[in-house]
C-alpha cells in the first residue's frame, strides 16, 4: 500500500509535474487516488492477519488443545478443569459466581455442573433462604481430582515456546483486554 505523505497541495503539484496535465484533472485523479488507497486500507483491515481476534482465538484454541492432552485421560473437559481451579481456590461458590469467575452464562455452567454432578466431582446444593441459588461444593473424588491435576499447569507451561516472563507479559495484557 503507498502511504501518501506531505500537505495535499506540494501533492497536487507532484502529480500534476508528472502527468503535465491540468490542475483540475490532477486534483479529479488524486481525489481518486486517495480514495482508491483508502479502499485499499480498508480491504487491508478485513484481512485475517489484521485481525487482533484471530491470534487470540487461535491461541486459545492450541493452548486447550494441549490442556487435552492432560486431561482426557483423567475423563475431564477443560471448563470442567477450570471449575476444579475454581473451587480449589474458593472452596464453595454459587453457580453466578463460578460463571463470572469463568466468564461463563449460566446456560453454558448449569449443564457443565450438572456433567461433573453426574461424574460424582461435585454437589449442587439449593440455598434454603432463596431457592433461585445454588451452592456447589467438591465431592471426596472431585477434591482427590484437584491433587491430580495440581501439576499440569506446569507440564503445559514447558510445551509453550514462550519464557516465564513472556508469558506473564502475554497473561496481563490479556487481563488487561478482559477488564
């Protein structure tokens, strides 16, 4: 793409020297260019390589991928994963605070509970003062779980080609565009 630099008459004069033309065809033709190299930035933009969201996506994408590697074999997904971390650092919470913990709706965290319910990994307790809330807490096998999984963190961190401090750069910088 040609960047147009300079003020918009010594411009004019550029193209009008070169093309030995009338100032009024000049001015028409530059119009156009300009226009033109603005179509062109904005196709530029619809590009998938300038996109802020693609890398992102597909980095969430690769790094979940080799969450997998680790936890299919122990029969987990990795938001049950992340509902594990959840609780290892809260104890119990409700669903509304597991999901803003998660940046999860309820439509997608009731049916995942209710999964990891069924798997005998937790318990949903009603609260009895306001029976619209929901109480989870770890069963004995979700809490033997959590001492399973407590070094994957780590075996993930040594297949990222990335040092300590670039991903805790890359980690705040994230935070930073979820807040």
């Amino acid at each position: 793409m040609i960047r147009i630099t300079g003020s918009f008459l010594s411009i004019v004069k550029l193209y009008c020297a070169k093309f030995i033309c009338k100032k009024f065809f000049c001015l028409k033709y530059l119009l156009y260019f300009c226009l033109r190299n603005q179509e062109v930035m904005i196709e530029e933009n619809l590009q998938l390589s300038a996109q802020v969201c693609f890398p992102l996506y597909a980095a969430s994408r690769k790094i979940t991928q080799q969450y997998a590697k680790y936890l299919t074999p122990l029969d987990l997904t990795y938001p049950q994963y992340l509902v594990l971390l959840v609780l290892r650092e809260e104890g119990s919470l409700t669903v509304n605070a597991i999901g803003e913990r998660l940046y999860l709706d309820s439509g997608t965290l009731t049916p995942l509970l209710k999964r990891m319910e069924a798997k005998e990994l937790l318990t949903r307790i009603r609260c009895k003062k306001d029976e619209r809330i929901m109480w989870i807490a770890l069963t004995e096998k979700g809490q033997q779980l959590q001492e399973t999984v407590k070094d994957i963190p780590s075996r993930l961190k040594e297949s990222i080609a990335l040092s300590a401090e670039e991903l805790e750069t890359l980690r705040t910088l994230v935070y930073k565009i979820l807040k």
